[in-house]
C-alpha cells in the first residue's frame, strides 16, 4: 500500500500516530527547515525518496541466499533474471545521490584541511551501502546511523548548507556547535543524531523500533554501525533483544574492513559478520556493499520482513573504507597502499555508471552536466554556510534545563568576565 494510503487507513482505525502519518518527509522538511543563507535549488534528488513511493514489488520473504549477494557485475552487467528492474527515475537517483555524495565529502576534506571545518569522517568507497539501504526505507521509517552515514540525511531533505552548518558548528547548526562535525541530526527526515559511541547505534535502533511496534506506528528502522562496532557490547544486546523481540529493524553492519587501525582479521574470528545473525536467530545476508542494486534489493527485502512483523535482519555488507577512518588519521601507517589501489578498482560508482550507460540511461554529456550541478550546489551551499557566524555565547547555558536557571546564568556571566567573548572564535581543537 503506498505510504499516504496506510496513513489515512490507520487514522480511520483510530490509531494514527504523529510519525505513522508523515508519508512525504524531505517535501515537509524543506518547508520547515530555516537554511541559514540562500540554498541553491534543492538538488533533484533530495525532492522525495522516489523509490519510497513507487517501491518495486517486495520479494515475498524466503530462505537467505548464501555467499555473497552480487547483482552487478564490474562491466555493469547484471546476469540475466537478476535485474531489480528498478524504474529509470529511481536508478538516476541512486545514481545522483552517490556522484552528490562523493564530490560533497572531497570539497569537506578539502575544507578540513584548509581549517575551514575541524573534522571530517569520509565515506569514499561506501556510496552504494548507504545510499542503496537508505533508498529502501519508507519516508515515514527511521534512520539511525553511525559516522559514515551523512548521506542518508541529505537523501531524506538535509539541505547541503545545513550539513555544512553542522560541520562548522555555527550559530546555525541545529546542535549550535556542540556536537562533533558529521553527527548530523534531522527530525523532519526521521534521522536520529549520531551517537560517537560505537555500537550504540544498535541499541538505540532495535530500542525505537519496539517502541514504533509498542506504539502501533507502522515503522521499521534502520540502523547502521561498522565492523568494528561488532566487537561492542551494545551490538551483542542489541542483536539478541531485536531477535526475541521481533524488533521492526535492519541491522546493517558497514564492513569496510577497518576499525581505525585494527584490520577486520584483528576484529573477528568469525568467517563472516554476516553469520553473527544466525547466532542470534535473526535472517542474515552478506551483500557486495560496492553493488548498489544489490544492497538495495536486500534491504528492500529486510525491510518488508519487518514490516510484515517478521522480526529484524542483520546485513553486512562487504566494502572498503578508501581514506583514513577521518581527517585526524594517516592510514598510510598502518596499511599497504596496494591494498587500496585494489578497492579502487570496485568502485561502486564506476560500476553502477556503466550499468546506466549499458541501459541507455547515462552518457558522457548527461556526467558532465550532472557533475558541474553538483558541484555549483556544493559551492553554493558552502558560501552560504560560511556567511552564518558563530553560535551566541549565551547558548553555552540554553537547552540544559526547560528554563535557564539562576545558577547558570551566574556562571556564564562569570567566564564571560573572566574569558570575554568568542575567545576561542576559529580555533578547533581537534
Ligand atoms: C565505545 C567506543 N569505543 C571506542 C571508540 C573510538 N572509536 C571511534 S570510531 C572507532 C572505530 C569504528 O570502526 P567501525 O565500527 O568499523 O566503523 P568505521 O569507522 O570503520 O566506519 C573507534 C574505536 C568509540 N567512539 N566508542
Ligand atoms: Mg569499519
């Protein structure tokens, strides 16, 4: 049933919750957000989720393929009868929000390493698993994500000069500057804020989606963490609760193969993540993560699982992280160059573009009009940012209690005698 339909149905049933009702997010969000400088015209693809509201045929839910799901093969073919037969809009999509995603994390590495911004976690190698499990959500489904995850807000409506908001941490930053750049937060796009601590992620996800089943919100969601975070203890309490329970969740783990410095061979002696799901008697697959169509046809397939009350999925999907784990790190130390040279070669945008152009869908002149928008929206979104000055120092005592109390207010004229004002304007500690 198509979200809007499932909205008015539930409202007829007397059980409409506030979330279950909100079908047409990043639409809501652009009117309700307050870009803080002028936004170039909202990019094509942040409009709606396409995919969301002419979802595709769901796979009626089956046994677990074993080994890894490969659809798209390096030449962009796909073998015959294993096509999604995604409709053309939906493919450009995917498509837009991986080339956006990309030139947006060059320009903010960019920008970091100018002392622009203070900080920057890049997903380069890791477009096609986030954009292509996002894609499979409902508009009205959550997201929880963990550091390399970004995109997903701006495929749910985050407008760029938002995100840039965020990594400056200026005064028009939902967070005002307390957060560290890339824990991007957006309500209207049901994109809960990051949280540093790995493995939480887990937790927090199969936690809101009891709560959405609790509630009667027809809900699932999604929740994201690394390789690394597998070694958590959240992960473990997460997996098992979502289990019991038949918790509405996707569990989707990003194997790029790294955790900072510790190699994945360090990190588990299990043959796969993937078989962690088994363990724990929830449905597991081990998808291609450099293969957008085929994350997207298995998350697809975990997400209607979920919502048909069948209980959670674990997905891992097999990337590589291709730049250090952020800004801060210099992954030349601990690995062999050779290594990343190998990865370079899956490249998932690479591999989807030549499927489009096998297609007809995609050509030369169709990539360099496509890049030069992208990279005028990224431009222009990062002037705006760079306009908004830095949050008021009066802020440092807001948002602690309902209302700012006698004490606080004390202590904030105090430094503000002692220190004066803005004396740390420019300089970031990381
Ligand atoms: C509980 C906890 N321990 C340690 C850290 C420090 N830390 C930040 S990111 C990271 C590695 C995460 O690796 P992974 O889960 O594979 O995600 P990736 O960074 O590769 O996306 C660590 C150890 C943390 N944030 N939280
Ligand atoms: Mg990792």
């Amino acid at each position: 049933m198509p979200p809007a339909k499932m909205a008015k149905s539930k409202a007829a049933k007397g059980k409409a919750p506030k979330a279950a009702a909100r079908t047409k997010v990043p639409a809501k969000a652009a009117g309700k957000a307050k870009p803080a400088g002028k936004q170039p015209s909202r990019p094509a693809a942040a409009r709606a989720t396409p995919v969301a509201e002419r979802h595709v045929p769901v796979a009626a839910p089956g046994p677990m393929p074993g080994g890894l799901v490969r659809l798209l093969e390096d030449d962009g073919t796909v073998a015959k009868g294993r096509d999604p037969n995604l409709p053309a809009d939906v493919l450009l999509f995917l498509y837009e929000q991986m080339v956006q995603v990309r030139e947006f994390d060059r320009r903010m590495l960019m920008l970091q390493r100018q002392g622009r911004i203070g900080f920057y976690g890049p997903i380069l190698g890791q477009e096609a698993a986030t954009v292509g499990s996002v894609a499979a959500l409902e508009a009205r489904d959550w997201v929880f994500p963990a550091l390399r995850e970004g995109a997903a807000a701006m495929m749910r409506g985050l407008p760029l000069t938002e995100a840039i908001n965020q990594l400056i941490g200026n005064g028009q930053d939902r967070c005002k500057g307390r957060q560290m750049p890339c824990h991007y937060t957006f309500k209207e796009g049901n994109y809960y804020g990051m949280s540093s601590v790995i493995g939480t992620q887990v937790s927090h996800a199969v936690g809101a989606a009891m709560a959405a089943r609790l509630r009667g919100d027809d809900v699932v969601v999604l929740g994201y963490l690394g390789d690394g975070a597998t070694s958590a203890n959240d992960f473990h309490c997460g997996m098992n609760f979502a289990a019991v329970f038949k918790s509405p969740c996707v569990i989707f783990c990003q194997n790029n193969q790294w955790a900072i410095s510790v190699p994945i061979s360090k990190q588990s002696a299990s043959e796969t993540l993937a078989q962690k799901g088994k363990a724990y008697g929830m449905p597991f697959v081990r998808v291609d993560g450099n293969d957008v169509l085929a994350v997207y046809s298995v998350t697809r397939d975990a997400v209607a699982r979920a919502r048909q009350g069948q209980g959670p999925t674990f997905i891992e999907a097999v990337t590589y992280r291709r730049l250090g784990h952020s800004s801060s790190d210099d992954p030349t130390r601990y690995r062999d160059e050779a290594e990343v040279k190998a990865w370079e070669k899956k490249d998932p945008v690479d591999r989807f573009r030549a499927y489009l152009t096998r297609r007809g869908l995609w050509n030369e002149a169709k990539e360099t009009a496509l890049q030069a928008s992208i990279a005028q929206r990224v431009n222009a979104a990062i002037a705006a940012a760079e306009q908004n000055g830095p949050p008021a120092d009066e802020t440092l005592i807001t948002d602690v209690y309902a209302q700012v109390t006698p004490q606080l207010r004390e202590q904030l004229a105090e430094v503000l005698a002692l220190e004066g004002r803005r004396v740390n304007e420019g300089a970031f500690p990381l």
